[in-house]
C-alpha cells in the first residue's frame, strides 16, 4: 500500500472481530471488486452478483441485530467497511449505504412479526434495497411530495413518481415515502413495497456524468397495492422515519467519500513515484509533495470527521450535526482530492486509460446525495443558531 494511505490501513478497530471483518473486506475487494471496477464502470454494467456475494458474506447488514441476520458491529466498523468498499469502487460502497438506508425503517421502526417476516431475507438473503423518498418537484425539499397511499380496505394504494433512485429497476425492495394524509411532513408514511408489485415500474436509467454502472432511475406507482401489514411505523411517522434514516445514510455517505479519495491519492502517489521529468521522480519536486500532503491530510481529518460522528451515534447521543458535517467536509474533500489527483498525473489524468478522471466524475455526485452540501450547511446553522426566522 502505497505511504500516503499506509496508516490509514492500520486504523484502531475496538475488537479482533472487527480486525478479522476488515481484512476480510479488503480481500474481497482485492480480489472481486477491484479487478473488474474500470471495465464494468465503462460498460455501465451493474454488479448484481457482487452484492450478492456481499449478501452471503454478511456484509449488507453489518450494523443491524444479529438475531434478524444482521452482523451486530457498531457504526464505527461499518463505516470503515464502506470506506473499504468505495475505495475499491464507488459503485459497491455506494451501494452498500444505500441498501442500509433501506432497511433502516424496517429495523429501527418496524413490529417485531415485520422484522421476523422481511428482514432476514434483507439482510442476508441476496436482496438488494433501494430507498425512495425524492421526487421529480421534491428534491432538498423533501415534506413536498406527493406520491399518495390511499387506504383501501386493509390496504393501500399507491400513485406516483419518485426519483433519483438509487437501484432503481434493480431493487428487491423498497422504502417507501408517500402522502396517507395532508400537505407538510405529518401527512406522511411509510411502506415496504416489492420490487415486482404489480402497477410499479421503471423509466430508463439516467445517463450520469459518473457512476454509470449503479443505475439511477425514476420510479412509477400506478395503483400499487400494499398490506397495511406493510406499513412500517404509525400513519404520519415516515417523514420523522426518513430523516432518521439521512443523519445515518449521511455517514455511509461520508465514508465512500473517503474510500473514494483515498484510492485517488493511491493512484498519485503511485505515479509520482514512477513518472519521471528532468532526470528524477516528480515526487522529488517539493510543489508535487506539498499536493500529497494536503491530500492525505484531507482524508485523515475527514476520516476523523465520520468516526466521531459514528461514535456518538453508537453511544445513543444526537449525531445529526455530527453527521452533516462529516458529509459537507469528506464529499467536499473528496472532490478536491480527485481533482488534484488529475493534475498530478498531468495528461495521462485526462484520459480514460486511468481512473483519476472516473474518480473526479464520481467525487461530484457525492457533494448532491443524500442532502446536498448547501442542505448540510442549513442542517448544520440550524443546530448553531436555530432555524430561521419567518
């Protein structure tokens, strides 16, 4: 491993379980994942079988109870996890935070016969989430949506689009948000839907700048019926559910940026040493070490950033600044990290023959998802000063 991550690779862990579930990822990543990242990632081609293979390993349902199939590790492990994943390839560490997300309703929220009933197969039996709260007029506003649930006997029906989802098209499961009663956010519930309810289909995925092998799709609900047994919390609790399930996703989120970063500072690192100008290694030139440094100190204070974060949630106190400011600063790291990335690798950094363009096209996509940074900002205001006055 290359010196501008080597300490990061030797991180505290607070258990030899932990060191084993660590070593074990970045073999996998070594092995399966790495290897086939470009190629796939060029294609556009999702790695189903790769999450399954997550599945059988145990490693989509890490930071959930063991007694659904969940591995039982705090957030401080799985965090680093998906730092371990993203750095192999966003798409799988991406994906990875996501699928948590989906489940998170379920496993904070839901009754104990839902949990024995859907979790189990969701955690680690080979089923993929995808979670689905924004629509196309409800973006960083989220309470504005309008996807309804009517009820209909003992069951609902759903009508309406969502977007930008995550596994779209793909997904086994989903999370739900929809309107059961009036406008603002206490109107709204949520619900645990099939991927192949009947009435529920999905548009083209989007064409992205970066990412093209994670599929990003809008949703259509066209009279999806639903159990209630499927609602997950009480009616008018899913917007409370939502948010709860951001302040964690924004972790997962925090963390891939990192992983993300750390693979692009790998990559310079690695040429600086083998590129030679004038006789001797560019990483000779102290202007070149100077872009080194600050890019493995950005990935160590925000690797600090997300543990602290992850910390306070596994000890049961508030964490939401905490978690807003991990995503501002490692996604906002991230795009800096990548982007100096290119330059040190100079003309070879503007060609698709590396990774270090792919990498800055994926570092932008990580300062929009799960709030952008401008919504992290408000978040993190609001808990300095209050909300604002009108």
């Amino acid at each position: 491993m290359p010196d501008g991550t080597e300490d990061g690779t030797d991180r505290r862990l607070p258990t030899d379980e932990a060191r084993a579930l660590l070593a074990l990822v970045r073999d996998i990543a070594r092995r399966e994942i790495a290897p086939r990242a470009a190629e796939e990632e060029a294609a556009g081609q999702f790695p189903r079988e790769l999450f399954a293979l997550l599945s059988r390993t145990g490693l989509l349902g890490l930071p959930y109870d063991p007694a659904y199939g969940g591995g039982g590790q705090p957030y401080e492990v799985y965090l680093q996890v998906l730092e371990e994943l993203a750095a192999a390839r966003l798409t799988v560490g991406l994906g990875v935070s996501v699928h948590t997300l989906a489940c998170h309703a379920l496993a904070s929220s839901g009754t104990g016969e839902q949990r024995a009933a859907h979790l189990p197969a969701m955690l680690t039996g080979g089923l993929l989430g995808a979670y689905c709260l924004s629509e196309p007029s409800a973006g960083s506003d989220a309470a504005a949506l309008r996807t309804r649930a009517v009820r209909d006997g003992d069951a609902w029906v759903l009508d309406g689009t969502k977007a930008w989802i995550t596994h779209g098209g793909v997904a086994d499961f989903l999370t739900v948000m929809a309107r059961t009663g009036g406008p603002g956010p206490r109107g709204i519930s949520a619900f645990l839907v099939p991927g192949d309810a009947p009435g529920l289909t999905a548009a083209p995925p989007e064409r992205k700048m970066g990412m093209s092998g994670s599929p990003t799709a809008q949703l259509h609900f066209d009279g999806v019926r639903v159990p209630d047994a499927r609602r997950l919390g009480a009616e008018g609790q899913g917007f409370t559910l939502a948010l709860a399930a951001l302040d964690a996703g924004r972790l997962g989120i925090a963390a891939c940026a990192v992983g993300l970063a750390r693979a692009a500072l790998d990559l310079a690192v690695a040429h600086a040493r083998e590129r030679h100008q004038f006789g001797r290694p560019v990483a000779d030139f102290q202007g070149l070490r100077f872009l080194l440094a600050d890019m493995a100190t950005q990935i160590e204070a925000g690797r600090a950033l997300y543990l602290e974060a992850a910390r306070l949630r596994d000890e049961g106190r508030p964490y939401g600044r905490a978690a807003a400011m991990a995503k501002l600063f490692c996604s906002d790291a991230a795009m800096r990290v990548t982007t100096d990335a290119v330059q040190v690798l100079g003309g070879y950094g503007y060609t698709a023959d590396f990774p270090a363009e792919r990498y800055l096209r994926e570092a932008k996509m990580l300062q929009i998802v799960e709030g952008t940074n401008q919504i992290q900002r408000v978040v993190i205001a609001r808990h300095l000063v209050g909300p604002e006055s009108r």
